[in-house]
C-alpha cells in the first residue's frame, strides 16, 4: 500500500490515478498510523510552503521521519520536495523538514515567475529514480520556488540558473516537476519508485 498524503496543499487526483494506472493501492491519508503501516510514501503538493504547517501540526512529519529512517522508499513532488530541505523564503519563519541542506528561493523578478510548462530534465548516472530516462528529457513544472542543487541533486534543470529538478539519498526521493503530468518520462519515474525495495 502506498500513503499519498493530504495536507491540503493541491489536487491528488491525477497522482493517484497515475499511481493507480502503474498498479499501486494508492490511498489518499492524513492518518500517520496510515503512514507508517505504508510499504511506500507519496507526498504531493501545489501552492504556498506554508501548507506544510499543516504536516507538523497533525503529526504526519513524525511518521515521515520515522518511515525514512527505516528506509521505506518516500517520494515528495513539488512542494513535497521544497519540504525535504531546510525550509523556503516563502514561508521564513516555517522549518522544513531538513533532511536536505539549503533553502529553496524565488526565482529571480528577472524571469517570468512561476516558472510554468515543459523544460528539461538532466538526469546523473546511477540514479535508481531516473533510471532509463535520457539527457534532455522534458519533465512539466509549475513553480515559483526552486530548491538548491546539491549533492543528492540526481536530475538539474535550466531556468535562470540551475536548480534540483530531481533529488535522491538512499530511499529519500524528490521531484519538482509533476511526473503525473510528464507523460510517459513521468510514468517511468513513478515505475521506477515503486521499484524501489525498503533497505532495512
């Protein structure tokens, strides 16, 4: 079973039924205990970082910690990923869960904001997320915020400078691109996932 998580930040429909379409009992929770029982975690996300409140305050970030740890495979897309990181300019006062170093930014009032629609996707060797997807691959965004590369940025792209497209540590992943929307180099993204063995 995988746990999408609803913290009121975005429509899930379109990535449970992508979930769903690859196979997965994908069940939409903001039960933790769903959380920890879950062989796999998804958490989505649209809008504004300070949605992710709502994570602390219900008790689904204690659950996430737990089931990363214990090595159970975690996907956050979107404002999903921004959470993995230390917290966000958009909401300065709100931590995020800081299991990636840096905060994520703006985009510069010299590019058009958000950044919106197709760009592409450069993916590292070795990636387990990115298997089997090729340079120059074109991944669908909409974003205002962008995450820092770093040393688990697995897939950059190019938009006013570069930025996490893709991050990957152990069975921790993120996107910030919507793979549900990203047609056939999205679903192979999501099969990759749910590929992905707990390691402990």
């Amino acid at each position: 079973m995988i746990a999408v998580i609803d913290y009121k930040a975005g429509n899930l429909t379109s990535v449970v039924k992508a979930l769903t379409a690859l196979g997965a009992d994908a069940r939409v929770t903001e039960d933790p205990a769903l959380v920890r029982a879950a062989e796999r975690v998804v958490l989505p996300g649209v809008g504004h970082f300070a949605a992710t409140a709502r994570l602390r305050d219900s008790g689904i970030e204690e659950a996430a910690r737990e089931v990363i740890a214990a090595g159970v495979p975690f996907l956050g897309i979107c404002v999903g990923l921004q959470w993995l990181f230390e917290g966000s300019t958009e909401a300065p006062a709100l931590r995020g869960l800081g299991a990636l170093p840096g905060l994520c930014e703006r985009f510069p009032d010299t590019c058009k904001v958000p950044h919106v629609g197709w760009n592409t996707l450069e993916p590292v060797q070795g990636s387990r997320l990115l298997a089997g997807i090729s340079a120059q691959s074109f991944v669908y965004y909409t974003h205002s915020y962008r995450a820092p590369v770093v040393n688990e940025t697995v897939g950059a792209t190019e938009y006013a400078g570069r930025f996490s497209g893709a991050v990957e540590r152990g069975n921790l992943f993120g996107v910030q691109f919507h793979p549900e929307k990203s047609g056939d180099t999205g679903l192979q993204i999501l099969r990759n996932f749910l590929a992905v063995e707990r390691s402990c």
